[in-house]
C-alpha cells in the first residue's frame, strides 16, 4: 500500500470517528454540577510546611537570641570578687575595703562552729605592693592567732613577685585571720569551703562505745575461752583504730588550712562583656547552629530510608506499568 | 513541561465548570475508550464511569498540570485498565474465554468506515489501537499522548510506528485475500 493511500486510510478514521451516543451524553449531562474548591495540593502544600519550619526554626533563634541577651534577673554571687567590689568612685576606697572583708560572712556563711567540728579550706589570692613586708605579715599574723606556717614558697624576679604559703590556723580565729590577710593587699580570688566532719566522729564514737562494752564484759569473765580471747583482741584493736581514725578527725577540725598566695601582679584584664547586640547574635547562631545539626541529624538517618522508598515507589510504579502494557497487548 | 508564572495565571483564571468540560472532551474520551475496548456499549459503560470519577475528582485538577483533556483521557485509561483487569480476573476465574467481539455487520470504529480498515482496526491489540486513536483520531501531540500513557514520547513514536505498519500489513492482507 502506497504512502499516500495509507495517509487516506488514517484521514478516513478521523473523519467517521464515532461520537458520543445521546445516552451517554444526556447522563454525563445530568451529573451534578461540581465545583472546582481550593484543594490540599501536594506541592504547594510541602513549600508552606517548609516555610513554616523554616520561620519555626528562624524565630526560635530570634526568640532564644533576645531573651539570652537580656541582662539576667539572678546574679551569681561570687566569694569576694575583689574586682567588681572596688571603689567605683575615689572617696570610698575604705568602705569598699571592708565589703570585702564582709563578704563571706554577709552570705550567712559561719565558720569556726562551736558546736560541730569542721575541716574548713581558705583559698585567698591578693595583690600586694611589697611581697616580702606582706608575707612576713601573713606569718606573723598566724603565729600570733596561734597557728603556724605548714609550707612557704617565696619567688621573685624582675617582672613579678609570688608567694605562696600554706597555713593552718586554729578554727576558732579563722575570721581574725581572713580580716588580718585582707589588709594586706587587693584581693583577687577568694573561696572558702566549709566540710562537717562532726557525723563521722559521732558514728565514731558510736563504734567506740560499742567496742568497749564488749570489752567490758568480757574482762569481766574469771576465765575466757580461746574464742573469746580473740574477740576481745579483736574489739582491742578496733578500739585503737577508730581512737586513731578520730584523732585524726580531730586534728583535720582543729585547724583551718589556708592556701594564701601573694603576688605583685596586677590580675588580668577583666574581658569586656559582649554587648547585647553581640550576645543576640551568639545565642541565635548557637540556637541555628543547633537546628542545622538536628536537621543534618535528620537528615542522615531519614535519608537512605526515603531513598530506598523513592526507588521503591519508581519500582512498582514502573512494574504496574509493564504490567498494563501487557494486559493491553493480550487484550484483543 | 513547566509553565511560566503569567500562562499558570492565565490558566487558573479559565478553569471552567465541569460540565463545560465534560461536554468539551466527550466525544474524545468516548473514541478513546471506543478503540481501547473495541466495543461500542463498552466504551459507553467506561465513558459514563469515567465522568463519574472526573466529577468526584474535579476539585484535585490542576490545569496548570495538565490539560482538561489529558487529564480525561488519564481517568478514562486508569478505567479501562480497571476493566481490562476484571475481565481478566473474571476469565480465570470462569476458564471460559467470552470475546466482547461485537458480532454486527456494523463498523464499531465509526459510522461510514470501511469494513476492511475496521476490520484492521480491530485485529490490532488494546496498545496499539489506543496508539493509533490518541495520535491520529484525536490528534495529541507525542508529549500529550506519553503524558496519558505515562510513557517517554520516543516510546510513543515507537508503538506509533509498530502499530500503524501491523495496521498497513493487515489491510495489504485483507486486499490480497
């Protein structure tokens, strides 16, 4: 069949193609009228789930940003920071002296407790003009407070002078003593730590009493079996260690260990606070930061799951497909 | 293919009713399904189902992604196919082969066609004459037609070409016999 004939074949099936039979027509024509309405679309629906998180994640690091760089409501209190208590203005350096020296003792903290032994740790660190005057001073303070001097290290050179002493001074003139190291010099650093010891003396003391009524009675029999004579070696001995173990206790509660360390150099530059600005722009990129993790997180552990469900789908989409195909080529 | 912003605009704004486009695209779903099923009272029984699915399904199309006639001629393929499948389906089932052949005189594929080309026409399969009728009776475009079928465009020349040569060969036959 020549090219042209088969061309007329093609045009003949256009042009006495079939229409609709009016049944048809009249039933398609009584379908009720439908509207089109705005509908959920897949598309438009996943970019406004993005924006939406995406405005989510962003004002959450706007809102973390500003209310980080608010000033915050509850001040740390700090032991004795020396610093933030100088003077502000030239004429009260006095009064300033002695917030200082206040200051432990203003946050309800007592020490040398008379009715409870406690092991107590001062650590100072101060600022002196002359190492040398004012290390003999810290010396001289504590023999006179009736404490001693447990290490001393002295060290100088041109640039700086540092003195560290370690000193035990009785716990009864601890706040004599803290009074007495403040007035020599600009304190820096300060902490002190406070340790009951009282409850391991009293379980002590509990043993004790414990162990000695054994003894007691069992010096009390005329004649001891073998078994009892080595119980009451046994309670002996007992007696002896816990005697050391509070002993010890003792001593830790009698004295106040001091860590008082000089030195001429001025301490470090306080760092300039980040301004509000700047503390809004850290906390929102720590916040955004974290967010980009969490996705990236997200991301590695949904990711190969929505692949393998993105092939899957290509999969049997593609299967359904040769399938139609075939149940249209058996179909006569 | 995408559009740009000004021609999805444009569509959006002639979304018509339904039954402006129902009315519109009858007569080609009804050929469609005609040649796909090769039996008139088929063809009618799918085209009326088809609407009634187009119809619950109104409110999800989209012009700006297809044409209201693609979009049809898609429902009115995912119909046949249903069918198809039931049919087969009922034929395991029964083992008994009841050929939906229409046993009139009358040409199925259109009033006034000659014997022989309908007689071609309908030794072709379901593929290839739903080929045939997407790109020549209703004349889509090789895009439009790969869109309905859910195929490449090149697939579409190829079983274009596979069916309208069987459709040459049986109708040089048919002269010859």
């Amino acid at each position: 069949m020549s090219e042209a004939s088969f061309d007329m074949v093609l045009q003949e099936l256009r042009d006495t193609a079939p229409s609709a039979p009016e049944r048809l027509r009249d039933h398609v024509a009584a379908l009720p009228a439908a509207r089109s309405r705005r509908s959920l679309r897949l598309r438009p629906a996943l970019a406004v789930a993005i924006a939406l998180v995406l405005s989510v994640g962003l004002g959450a690091a706007i809102i973390g940003g500003i209310t980080g760089s608010e000033p915050k409501k509850s001040v740390v209190v700090r032991l004795a920071p020396a610093q933030q208590a100088q003077p502000s203005t030239p004429e009260s350096p006095f009064k300033a002296q002695r917030d200082v020296r206040r200051a432990p003792f203003e946050l309800g903290l007592t020490l040398g407790s008379s009715s409870r032994l406690q092991r107590q740790d001062v650590s100072m660190r101060l600022r002196v003009e002359n190492l040398s005057r004012a290390t003999q001073s810290a010396v001289r303070h504590t023999l006179r407070l009736g404490g001693y001097v447990a290490s001393a290290n002295y060290g100088t050179n041109e640039a700086r002078g540092d003195s560290l002493l370690q000193l035990r001074v009785p716990v009864a003139n601890v706040q004599k003593a803290i009074a007495r190291f403040t007035d020599l010099g600009t304190i820096q650093a300060q902490r002190i730590s406070v340790v009951d010891l009282q409850a391991g003396v009293d379980r002590i003391n509990r043993r004790l009493a414990a162990q000695l009524n054994v003894i007691e009675t069992l010096e009390a029999k005329s004649e001891l079996t073998a078994a009892e004579r080595a119980r009451l070696e046994a309670a002996r001995r007992t007696v002896r260690q816990l005697a050391r173990g509070r002993t010890s206790l003792e001593r830790q509660g009698a004295y106040a260990r001091f860590s008082l360390q000089l030195t001429t150099q001025k301490a470090a530059e306080k760092q300039e606070a980040p301004g509000r600005f700047d503390k809004f722009w850290g906390d929102a990129g720590d916040i955004l930061g974290k967010e980009a993790i969490g996705v990236l997180y997200a991301l590695v552990i949904v990711g190969p799951f929505a692949i393998l469900a993105a092939l899957a789908l290509f999969g049997e989409r593609a299967r359904r497909r040769r399938a139609d195909h075939r149940l249209l080529e058996e179909t006569g | 293919m995408p559009t740009s912003w000004p021609t999805r605009r444009r569509a959006v704004r002639e979304q018509r009713s339904f039954a402006d486009v129902a009315e519109e695209h009858l007569d080609d779903v009804y050929r469609y399904l005609l040649y796909m099923t090769g039996n008139p009272h088929t063809a009618e029984d799918l085209a009326a189902e088809t609407f009634e699915r187009a119809l619950r399904r109104w409110r999800r199309f989209d012009p700006r992604r297809a044409s209201a006639r693609t979009w049809l001629c898609q429902l009115a393929r995912s119909t046949a196919l249903d069918h198809f499948r039931a049919e087969q389906r009922r034929r395991r089932r029964e083992d008994t082969y009841h050929a939906e052949a229409v046993d009139s005189e009358e040409p199925v594929f259109g009033e006034g066609l000659s014997p022989a080309i309908d007689a071609a026409v309908r030794s072709l399969s379901a593929a290839e004459r739903e080929v045939v009728v997407l790109r020549v009776v209703l004349e889509l475009d090789g895009e439009t037609t790969a869109s309905v079928l859910g195929i490449r465009p090149t697939a579409v020349s190829t079983r274009l070409s596979r069916a309208l040569q069987k459709l040459e060969e049986r109708m040089v036959s048919d002269v010859r016999g």
